[in-house]
C-alpha cells in the first residue's frame, strides 16, 4: 500500500508528487477534512407537513416502497 497526499478541488484530485505508474490502479481516497456547511438540512418536523406531501405525490402511480428499494440498489 503506498500513502500520497494531495488537493481534492473542482471534482478532482492533484497528488503532491508524480507518481511512475503507467498503468489503472484502483484508489481509495480518505477525505482527512469534511467542511461542516457541506453537509446538507436535516428534516425536522418543523418544516414537513403530510398534507403538503400527499397532495405532491396524488400524481404518482407506482408505488414509492418500491421506487425507494430500486433507487438503493441502483446505488449499491
């Protein structure tokens, strides 16, 4: 395993150092800060309403269990 640091900016990441590799690798890449005003809203009571999210989804025909498991699959 080898360690490198670098910059995640733009949707990319910039390594510190070239590296002499030629050919794909696979990566994993650990995110040592996490700014706190990325992460988004949570739901609170205060701002969800039933009423106002039945009457949204009356035009929905399928059924949202169902949209809810294939949308996680998906992501899998």
């Amino acid at each position: 395993m080898l360690a490198v640091k670098g910059i995640y900016e733009n949707g990319l990441v910039r390594l510190e150092k070239e590296l002499p590799i030629k050919e794909p690798l696979k990566v994993i890449v650990t995110f040592l800060e996490y700014p706190d005003n990325q992460v988004s809203e949570k739901l609170s009571f205060n701002n969800f309403s039933f009423l106002s999210a039945r009457k949204k989804s009356e035009s929905y025909k399928g059924s949202l269990s169902d949209a809810v498991i294939e949308e996680r699959k998906s992501a899998l």
